[in-house]
C-alpha cells in the first residue's frame, strides 16, 4: 500500500501527468459548458434538452453549430386551426366548442363560417 502511494506522489509531480491531468480537466470543463448551452438552445426551440447536453458534450461545438442551424419545432399545425366567428379567437378544426367565447359548432355554423370566411369584405362590427 505504502508503495502505491509513493508512486502516485511520483506521478503527480510528474509534469507530463499533471499536464494530461489538466488537459483532460479542462475538456470536460469545455465539454459541459458546449453541452450546457446546447441544452439551452434546444429547450427553447422545443426539443429535449438533455439529449441535447449529451450530444453537446460529446460533439462539442459541431452540437452548438447544428443546434443553432435547426428551425425551431412548431407545437400546432397551423392547418388544424380555425378562427371562432363570434369572438375571432384561434381554435384548433376539431373544437365543437369555443373554448374562449363558449360558442357551440354545428355542421350548418361551420359551413356558414366558411361562406363567411371566403367572401371578401370588412369583418369589423
């Protein structure tokens, strides 16, 4: 035991350890700061930051310039969405119920909505 404590002391006076030692320290200092911030990224435009850190972390800065590249994910489908024609609000197609105004949907309301919605004119009241 005293022997492999002695050549650990050996070892880090040795300059070519201490500098691998520092080396290796300051990669994965480096590494975790990419990573952080490629989490950062990625959490605002919607995507997991975790796997994210992880991926910075491993690719470095490869990560940061591919997270920064990708468009942001969009939650709703603006193809599923309507407009509420009492109180003009956004809803999504399938709503048979304003969630905002409270006004129902029925099949002869939507197909009057969509008359509505292809002629031209001023929709203020």
């Amino acid at each position: 035991m005293l022997t492999y404590i002695s050549s650990l002391g050996f070892l880090l006076k040795d300059p070519s350890f201490t500098m691998l030692y520092f080396s290796l320290g300051g990669y994965l200092l480096t590494s975790s700061i990419i990573g952080y911030f490629t989490g950062m990224i990625a959490k605002e435009k919607g995507y997991n930051r975790n796997i994210w850190f992880v991926v910075g972390f491993l690719c470095g800065f490869y990560a940061l310039i591919a997270m920064a590249v990708i468009p942001k994910r969009c939650s709703i489908d603006p193809i599923d969405e309507k407009e509420c024609p009492e109180c003009y609000e956004i809803i999504k197609e399938k709503a048979t119920k304003c969630r905002y105004c409270g006004h129902e949907f029925t099949t002869s309301v939507v197909e009057e909505y969509e008359k509505v919605k292809n002629e031209p004119g001023d929709r203020s009241m």
